[in-house]
C-alpha cells in the first residue's frame, strides 16, 4: 500500500454523502463569509470506509488485544454501556435544557452520585472533573479551602511518597503548596518515621495512593491516617487503583477524607484515544460544603416515588471546575457498569483482577526480579533488567513484547524500581490469554540471554519498527503518509 493511496483518495466528483433537503428556508451567506478556495476531499464511502478502518487496525486497543498498562487500568469497555449511552434521551440532551425536562438525567446523576459514595465511604460527590488529575486537582483545592476557611493560614505543604504519580505533585505545586516526598519503606510502604518528622502545624494534607503504584496495599494506611489528622492535616486519597478496592474495603473507613475515581478506569468508561475522561472526587462530611458546585440534590417532597432534582452550589464551594456538568455521557456508561454488576458483581472484579495479578506475577517472578515480593493486588512491578545481562533495558522488553501482539506494560514508573515494568492484567482477561503474555514473557526473557538482538531490533512485526521516541515525541508529523515501505 503506497503512501498516496493512503493519504490522497480524492477525486474531483466523487461523493459519499448526500445532503437532505434542507427543512430550513435558503438563505444566502454574504459573499466575504465564503471562502473561494476549500479543498475538502471528494471521495466515495468505501473508500472512506476503508481508510479509516485500516488506520483503526494500526493502533492497539482493549478491543484488539491484551492491554497490561499499570497503573491506568486497560479493561475492556463493555459494549451494553455504548447502547445506553447512545439512548436518544441521554444523547441528544442539551446542558441547558430546563431542568424540569431532564429529570431522567438528573435521576441517573444523583444516583450515580450515591453509588460512588456508597463504594467509597464518602459523604458527598461532585461528578464534575474531567479527569483524575481534575480530581486531584479538585481535591487539594478543597483542602485548600478547607485550611484558609478556618483561618489556619500557615499550612503551605503538601507530602506524597515516592511512588507517587506524578499528576499529585503537579496538582499541588498548581495550587500553591510545597511539595515534600516522603520515602518508601522496605516493604514498599509509607515510611512512618519520614512522615512523622514532617507531620507539623504546616502540613495541609498527604496524598496517598493505595494500594500504591507498586500494586501493594500500604499496611499502615491507618497509622498515616492517625498521623496526618493528628498534626491536622486532610488525607487526600488517589483512588486510581480503585480496581482492587470495589466492595471489600471503602477508602472512606480507612481514613480517606478526599478520592478522585477514575470512571475511565475503575468504572469501564472509555479510555485514552477513546476518551474523555471523568473523575469524580469524594469527601467526607466536614468537606461536603466545599465541594465544587453545582451537585445533583433530590428535593424531600412528599410523593418519595416521584423524586424532584435540583442543581445547588454548596455552602463554602471551590467553584465551578468543568463547564456544565462534566462528562455527562461517561456517567451513563458508568452507571450501567454499575448497575450490570450490582454489589457482589463489583466485588468480584476486584476479587479477580487482584487474582489475575497474582497469577501473573507467581508465573514470571522466577525469571523477573521482583523488588518488592509481597502478595500483589491488583498489579505489579517487576524489573526489567538482569545484572549479567548488559544492554538490555525494560524498553527492549516492551518493544519485543509487541511482536507477540501486546501493548507494553508501563515502563519506567514508579520511579523508585530500576527498569520497572509496572503489569496490570485487569479481571477482563481470560486464563489463556494470561498464559500468552506469561509465555511471551518468559521467551523474551530467553532471548535477553541467548539473542539480545531480537530485542534490540524489536518490534519485528508492526507497521512501524522502533521509533527513535525522543524525535517521535520532539517533532510530531500528523499528516503525513505511512513510510514507503509499509506493505499493509
Ligand atoms: C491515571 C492515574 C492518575 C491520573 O488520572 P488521569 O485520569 O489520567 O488524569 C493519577 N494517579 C494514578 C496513580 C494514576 O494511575
């Protein structure tokens, strides 16, 4: 397949779309409105059909094939939430209808609301931010708020560990606190000595992910906890690694007083290309009236069977963080995950994505080193490297890994394993499919000894080999043709 065949498909008088008639009167637009010269492609639908569903073919997704991204929770987006999504009345909604005519959107918010502070322990929800880092960023913003509300102005610092993401430090620098990183202990907890020493009448809150982005639950969460309100301090939790949580233990009970959700990971919404995202933040009761406006209430009304929504900013609120309401169509695709799997449903996804990581790592930590050899919950971080091995880096692992038809793990994060290779299988994937990737593992991990060019050369087999990422990434060329080699 030539470049030009790919990229230049038109053709003067070739159409695949045929206007309506127009069920407005004609109207003629001002000459100086109309440009002369508009190059729009002429092509017919099959052609279009087939460019769009080759180019759809070049790019992984959880639709093609196994997709272990640590960290960002690759599951498979069930096709029953796209139904609902697509229902006309959710659909075609306008944010600035009369509320009296969207009561059925307003009535899946509100519970939506509810569920999420039902699976966290939480008080009250804000669906609005667009993100977990919108969340993050909602959150410390509300500690913020929080501190100056009671006039406790000296509280600058915010701490994380050292396994961090690194949209918590950007979230608190952004809203103008000093970041201090607190170290990881030998077991991959929190260290409580380091957080005790900073543990004064300066700290706004600690930000926490658990389990942590080594995949291990912190096993001192509660003691953090103790010692981050005892120097009066909010404990803010990164709820990305929900997956493992849902229905066994609520951040809430555990001393959580603020949580994003990632509903584009935790909750099966859409993720990356596919996107956007949605991040709904939690708090407990004290934070309810800071949270940003506005919320889905239910009016008590007498008729308990006829509900009345209303929208209402609380009491001390943020503000406003998203136009509108947030990423409406990723609630209703949330909802219906929900609402599929009801309670024990959710349990068992975590039950089995905690399992499936378990499995996994028992089969490749032999072979793999594993610095924190723990049980693992919903993920794990191996390394990507062998001392007697020289010139083999986790990158040549993730490239190899792609000629077997994987996405790569996440490499080089968290930044406190050499090498990491961060592997998330999700409760999405069968035992056969978990047996290829352990099988892929192990042969490259043989070829790492035996043929270390197969894994320098890699990938063999996609349409673009290895990319030097730097230059990829410095200088980015979106519109122009495959490279004249490509024979898809
Ligand atoms: C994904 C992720 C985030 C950021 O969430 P986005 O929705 O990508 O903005 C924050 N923390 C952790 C641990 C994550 O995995």
């Amino acid at each position: 397949m030539s470049e030009s065949l790919i990229y230049d498909k038109s053709a003067p008088g070739r159409r695949g779309v045929r206007f309506p008639e127009p069920d407005v009167p004609h109207y003629e637009l001002p000459e100086d409105l109309l440009r002369k010269d508009l190059p729009l492609p002429e092509v017919s639908e099959n052609e279009v059909i087939r460019h769009y569903t080759r180019l759809s073919q070049l790019n992984h997704g959880v639709d093609i094939g196994f997709y272990p991204l640590g960290s960002c929770t690759m599951k498979y987006n069930p096709k029953v939430n796209e139904e609902a999504a697509r229902l006309f009345g959710f659909a075609q909604l306008h944010p600035l209808q009369n509320i009296d005519t969207v009561q059925g959107a307003m009535h899946l918010m509100y519970q939506l609301q509810e569920f999420l502070k039902e699976i966290g322990g939480f008080a009250g929800i804000t669906l609005q931010p667009a993100a977990g880092a919108q969340g993050e960023l909602t959150g410390v913003l509300i500690i913020k708020k929080y501190h100056t509300h009671r006039g406790d102005l000296k509280r600058n610092k915010i701490l994380l560990p050292d396994s961090a993401h690194g949209t918590n430090p950007a979230s608190s620098a952004m809203s103008g606190f000093q970041v201090v990183e607190i170290p990881s202990d030998a077991r991959g907890n929190v260290d409580l000595e380091a957080l005790e020493a900073e543990c004064d009448d300066t700290l706004a809150g600690f930000m926490l992910t658990n389990p942590n982005t080594l995949g291990l639950f912190d096993e001192h969460v509660c003691q953090i906890a103790d010692l981050v309100h005892n120097a009066g301090g909010v404990m803010y939790g990164d709820g990305a690694n929900m997956n493992a949580l849902l229905g066994i233990a609520k951040p809430g009970d555990l001393g959580i007083d603020i949580m994003h959700y990632n509903l584009h990971k935790t909750f099966s919404t859409p993720h990356g290309g596919g996107g956007p995202g949605s991040g709904p933040v939690g708090v407990a009761a004290h934070l309810v009236d800071f949270l940003p406006g506005p919320v889905v209430k239910r009016e008590e009304l007498d008729d308990f069977d006829n509900p009345y929504y209303v929208f209402r900013n609380p009491k001390h609120s943020i503000g406003r963080m998203k136009a509108f309401h947030g990423q409406f169509g990723m609630m209703v695709r949330a909802f219906t995950y929900i609402m599929m799997h009801g309670p024990d449903g959710l349990r068992e996804v975590s039950e089995y994505a905690v399992l499936n990581a378990n499995y996994l790592m028992h089969k490749l930590k032999g072979v793999y080193h594993l610095p924190y050899d723990r049980v693992c919950m919903h993920e794990f971080v191996l390394e990507g490297r062998w001392p007697e091995i020289e010139g083999i880096h986790a990158l040549d692992i993730s490239k190899r890994l792609m000629d077997f038809g994987f996405h790569p793990p996440t490499n080089y994060f968290p930044l406190i394993v050499r090498e990491a290779l961060m592997i998330e299988p999700t409760e999405t994937e069968t035992r056969e499919t978990l047996d290829a990737f352990a099988d892929a593992m192990l042969q490259i991990a043989e070829e790492a000894k035996t043929d270390p060019e197969m894994l320098h050369g890699a990938p063999h087999s996609t349409p673009i080999g290895r990319l030097d990422e730097v230059q990829a990434a410095k200088n980015l060329i979106l519109c122009c043709g495959l490279p004249k080699d490509y024979a898809g």
